[in-house]
C-alpha cells in the first residue's frame, strides 16, 4: 500500500506492480494538512501530515496531540496484534527534531518526547524484539536507539555514519532518510542520500529482552495515565 502527497491511497500486487489494484482518494487536507508520512498494520492505517498532525483517512479523524512540523514517520508497536494494551502504543517522528510516544489515540501530549538532537528526524521504528526501545535516524546521519523505560536518560546508544559507508563518533553525516530492523532484532538498516544501505549489529541488551520487561512498560504507562487523571 502506498499514499501520495495529494492524498490518493494505491493498493499493489508485488508480482505485477505496473499499475495499482485500486486507487482511492482517502484524504485531502487543507492547506498545509496534507499526507506526509503513513503507516499501515492491522486493521488501521494512520497518516501523518505536513502540519504535524496524525489522521484517520477514513473518517478523515484529526487525533489530539501533534507535531510542530510534517510528521517523517509512524510506527505501531509490534505487539499490537498479540496484546491488546499494546494496540494503543504509537511511535512518531518528525522535522520538529522530536520523537514521540503516544498512548491512546484520544490522548492529548504525548507520553513520552525523545529529542537525539537538533536536527530533523526522518524516520523511527519499534525495535521489534525489545518492547520498549525504538531507534530513529536523522538528516545529519545519527541513528539513535531509545528507551521507554529511561525516558529522561537521552539515548542509550547512538551511531554516527559518515557518507564513506563508515562510522564512528566524531565525523561528518550524511542525510538518513529510512530505517528498519532485522526480524530477530540483532541488525538495523538505515539508507542514506547516497543511495548507499549501511547495516549495523545491535548489542544483545538493545534487541532482547527480559522476561519482566513487558509488563515494566505497562506498569510505567499505568503509572502516568493515573497521574493525569
């Protein structure tokens, strides 16, 4: 499934992808509101918009909460289909510098803002063996994995890759623009301006987790909503 800037959303055939199954036209925002980003799982597709905020194509539903700049990427949890608690955890990235953790799409500020860095971030994902930590990827070529878990602490572990298809801590980036994990968690992969692909190891403590970990992310989630009521 793709979605263009002018709101059309296109459904493929891989084995045959010269011209779409269907083409519907799902949302078309006012000025500045326009699709920017999407992502699609389960039953739900969300779109993220040029001004910052997250819709529902179908209802054309405008959430609460949002970005101050176009939204670069959206990701569900990867638990959403097996553990209902989990369905309501969303990941957001955007040219406002910010990543954000939001649960419950009716929620207003987000539970949790990771900022890696004053530059535009251009894409994030759920690591998908680890419940609470999350990587992104900015436009002066730093990947950075967070954790729900340490919310104050920054990131707890960052990569600078150069435009030499090296990297190290001190030179300079190159502009990252996607990124997305291995299955089994041990490997990310982040694409630069370059057309180049660089593939990093992850560290065992990064991508696995402890059997208590889940139900430390629930019980920190409960915590804050209880305070906000």
């Amino acid at each position: 499934t793709t979605i263009t800037s002018d709101g059309y959303i296109a459904s493929w055939n891989t084995q045959d992808p010269s011209q779409p199954l269907s083409l519907h036209e799902y949302f078309r925002g006012a000025s500045g509101n326009n699709p920017f980003s999407a992502c699609a799982g389960g039953d739900s597709l969300l779109v993220g918009t040029e001004s910052g905020s997250i819709v529902l194509p179908g209802t054309k539903t405008i959430l609460k909460g949002k970005h101050n700049a176009p939204i670069s990427g959206i990701s569900l949890h990867p638990l959403a289909q097996s553990d209902v608690f989990f369905q309501r955890l969303l990941l957001t990235s955007s040219y406002d510098f910010t990543c954000r953790v939001w649960h419950g799409f009716e929620q207003g500020p987000a539970f949790m803002e990771f900022e890696p860095q004053w530059s535009y971030i251009s894409a994030c994902s759920w690591c998908p063996t680890h419940s609470a930590n999350f990587a992104c990827v900015d436009a002066d070529g730093r990947l950075s994995v967070a954790s729900m878990l340490r919310p104050h602490a920054g990131a707890i572990a960052s990569l600078q890759i150069d435009s030499d298809n090296t990297s190290d801590s001190s030179s300079a980036g190159t502009v990252l623009s996607c990124l997305d994990w291995s299955f089994y968690g041990k490997l990310l992969a982040t694409g630069d301006e370059n057309g180049k692909i660089h593939i990093i190891q992850v560290d065992a403590e990064i991508g696995q987790e402890s059997p208590s970990t889940q139900d430390s992310v629930k019980d920190m989630i409960r915590s804050s909503t209880d305070r906000d009521q």
